[in-house]
C-alpha cells in the first residue's frame, strides 16, 4: 500500500521529467561540443541535458537556447558539433576565448536562431556569406578578429534583423548598400551604424521607427550616401526643425531622399535648401503644411524658359536658379513673390532686360544675375542699386548704377517695351483698326442713307427705281414658271 501511494506521489514528477527530457541526439551534440573545449568544467553530467546549466528546453525536449557568456570557455568551436541543435533560437558564447572561424556549415542547420551573441572572443576570418535564419533578429559579432569584406549576399534572408553590431574588428572593403524595407522594424536608428563609413544606399521604408529628428542627425554624417528612403518609417511624427539642426552640413552627395508615406506633420524645414546635390525628394501622403520657403535648382543641366507659373508662389522666400541653361527673359511673374528675400539668376542664357516690376520685391536682400546676356538699363529707383557690381557683371550690354557701363542719354531701352515688344505693339495696333471700320461705316452709311434724307428729288427717284427693279423682277419670274408648266404638259 505504502509503494502503490509513493506511485502514485511521483507519477507526476515521472510524467513531467519524460515530457521535457532532451533528445539523445542533442545531448550527444552537446557533449561533443564540451570536448573540444579547455575549460572550467561545466557540470554536464545528468541524464537530461535540459537540466545543464545555460540549456534550455521547449515542452516537447528540444533544446531551444544555448547561453554561456563568461564561462571562461576556451578552444574553438566545432561547426559539427552543433549541427543537431535544429531547434535552437539562442545562442550565447559571448566574453570567453573561443577560436576559429564562422564557416557556412555553422549555421546550415540553425535556421530557427533568433539571436547570436559570440562579441568578445577571438574568432577571426571571414564571415560567411548569409545570415543562418530569415528569423534572426540579433547578430553581434563585435570585438573579435574578423577579417575581409561583408558579403553583399550577407543579409539576404535577414528580413528580420534588428540590431547588427560588428565593431571593433579588422574588415577590410566596405558596406555600400543595404535594403530592408518592408519589415517590422522599431525603436531608434543606433550610431553604431556609423561604423559603416562606405554606405551609400540605405532603405528602411515601411518600419516602426521612432525620433525621426535623431536618425537625421546621425545619418548626416554619411559622407557617400547618396539614396535614403525612410517612407513610412516614422509614423506621425514631426519635421526634423530648423533648431534642432543647428550647423546642418550633412547628405552633401544625397540624390534621393523619401520621407513618403508617414503622416508626417510641420513646415518643410530651411534645411533641406542645403542638400545641394538632391535630384528626388518625395513627401507624397503626408501631412505637411506651410509655405514652401526656398526653391534650390543650383548647378543642374535645366534649359527652356523660366516658368511663369512660378509667380503663383506667393510665400516664397528664396530662389536659387543659378548654373542652368536658362534661357528668354526674365519673367514679370517673379513680381508677385512678394515676401522674395534671395534671388539668384546667375550664370544661365537669360536675355532682354531686367523688368522694372521688380521693383516691387520690397523684402530682397540679395539679388545675383550676373553672367547671362541681359541688356538695358538697370531699373533705377529701386534696391536694385543697392547691390554690388558684381550682382551684375557678365553682362556687358546692362547700363546705369551699378554697372560701370553708363547709360547713353535718350538711348536707352524702355524696359516694360523691350521686354513685351510684339504685345505691346499688339495692343496699339488693335485700336486704330476698330477706329478706321467704324469711320468707313460712318462714311459708307451716311453718305448714301444721308443723301435720301436730305435730298427729296433724290429719295424719290431712288424708290421709284426700286420699284421698277421689283415689277420687272416678277415679270420675269412669272413667265418663266409659265412656261416651265407648258413644257411639262406637253
């Protein structure tokens, strides 16, 4: 009776310990993997190697985590020795000693790790050329020997990591792109990824990132990056400000920048005029507000006319054309932006005069158009003298202050003429031809209806004529029908 109540005490207990005991297989693979280390004993020594120090099992005995930092591990880690670890989510190793390298047959069987933490060691080689796992979230490698360039394939199925650090070893080559767009990426980009100092193409759209203002600040610091794309990345946050930028000289190579896509709130900020070589930026689906503070099209190939849509502006403050093929005249439209503060036309193929309609831009404060083929005297009157020579040197047809070239007297050209010639003339032309059709009317009119009106002989002859010319015409008429009726009968 006293056996049968001690069964049935520690039949749970039995139950419990078979259901998690780890497989044969796996404790053999760890044993193996003991051996090839001088170390500190570990203490492995129980049946059930779920119950090692630093194992860890799932319900079903498969051994899912492997953690064992600090344990003065020593020797060098067999890639065969772990082959039978399928289950495994965690691996830890990191401050021992380890040696060797981390071949691709290390991880060909790990396709469930989660995190692999082997920082501090003495592993050294190249790295292999993918991730192990499409599951893998962390990988830190940091402060080991690790030699040779990061494969581009490196994170191909490592559509899930989230924190990779390789500092503090000697790699050779650089990490020019990397894409991983269309993940679930959170937090806050680190400053570890500086360590990439050869990036240049970085996606990160479609993540769960937050402190949009920090990542610019770090990400500036890219001197080869060249496209960033962090659309819906930074859901309903706000526009990196002007003071939050402070001494902004960053993305000087950047050609593509995207913010699309995040409900992004604020102004545009001034420091976006600074990315001087941006050839896309795209704010689509946003929430953004605000005038547009500055136009930058500086130092590009763009020809054709300036577009006199641009007068519709209105708040616009700066607008920086300049090293362009620009070509025409300079539009009068420009007269609307009336809170312009900058204005630069320089160095284009802008030709006729400068209109006398700027002088409406009460705000300007700098004003270059210099190098083009404009004509002219300078408006006078205006803060257009107020500007230095140079404003206006290259252009050796301009006259007047402050051009050393002087205007000659009664020669000069009449800006609003010079500038709207064929309209102008258009609209003195269309008057005189309205006046000379209703003068001939006039005359034609009067000097005929005039004449029967003030002459009765001449009124009465001119009707008795008419009537004449009525009888004879029903005369006529009539014996025709007549005798068109006779032939039919006939």
């Amino acid at each position: 009776m006293a056996h049968a109540l001690l069964l049935f005490l520690l039949f749970p207990y039995i139950i419990s310990t078979n259901i998690h005991a780890c497989k044969q297989t796996e404790r053999n693979s760890l044993l193996s993997f003991a051996s090839t280390l001088s170390s500190p004993p570990l203490n492995w020594t129980s049946i059930d190697c779920c119950r090692w120090k630093g194992i860890t099992c799932d319900q079903d005995g498969w051994v899912t985590r492997l953690l064992l930092p600090s344990k003065g591990l020593k020797g060098g880690i067999s890639p065969s020795s772990l082959a039978n670890l399928t289950h495994l989510t965690h691996l830890n190793l990191s401050h021992n000693s380890l040696l060797g390298s981390l071949e691709t047959q290390f991880f060909l069987h790990l396709n469930r790790l989660e995190i692999l933490d082997l920082s501090y060691n003495r592993l050294s080689g190249e790295l292999p050329l993918s991730l192990p796992s499409s599951n893998i979230h962390i990988v830190d490698l940091s402060s080991n020997h690790f030699f040779g360039a990061i494969p581009s394939s490196f994170f191909q199925q490592a559509s899930n990591l989230t924190s990779f650090n390789v500092s503090n070893n000697t790699f050779t080559g650089s990490l020019k792109a990397i894409g991983l767009s269309k993940n679930h990426l959170e937090g806050q980009i680190q400053a570890e990824i500086l360590s990439l100092k050869s990036l240049s193409f970085l996606v990160l759209g479609g993540s769960r990132f937050t402190n949009l203002t920090w990542a610019m600040k770090i990400l500036m610091s890219f001197k080869s990056l060249h496209t960033l794309s962090l659309a819906g990345s930074y859901e309903g946050e706000g526009m990196p400000y002007d003071d939050d930028m402070v001494d902004f000289d960053g993305f000087q190579n950047l050609r593509l920048f995207s913010l699309a896509g995040s409900d992004l709130t604020g102004q545009i900020p001034a420091w976006f005029s600074k990315l001087k070589n941006l050839e896309f930026l795209e704010l689509s689906f946003n929430q953004i507000t605000g005038p547009i503070p500055m136009i930058v099209l500086s130092n590009n190939n763009i020809s054709g006319d300036i577009p006199t849509e641009i007068g519709q502006l209105q708040f616009l403050q700066e607008l920086y054309l300049d090293s362009n093929n620009f070509s025409d005249v300079i539009p009068d439209q420009i007269s609307n932006l009336k809170n312009l503060e900058v204005l630069n036309l320089s160095m284009n193929l802008l030709s006729g005069i400068i209109p006398s309609s700027l002088v409406s831009l009460n705000f300007l404060r700098e004003f270059n158009a210099s190098y083009n083929n404009l004509e002219g005297p300078i408006p006078t009157g205006t803060q257009l003298q107020s500007f230095n020579a140079s404003a206006f040197e290259g252009n050796p047809k301009l006259c007047g202050v402050p051009h050393p070239n002087k205007c000659e007297p009664n020669k000069g050209i009449d800006a609003d003429k010079k500038n709207n010639k064929d309209e102008g003339n258009g609209h003195h032309q269309l008057p005189w031809f309205y006046i000379f059709a209703v003068l001939g009317f006039i005359v034609g009119f009067w000097g005929v209806c005039g004449s029967l009106v003030i002459n009765n002989t001449w009124r009465y002859a001119y009707f008795r004529f008419i009537d004449n010319v009525q009888d004879r015409l029903y005369v006529m008429v009539t014996v025709r029908i007549n005798t068109m009726k006779r032939r039919l009968r006939g």
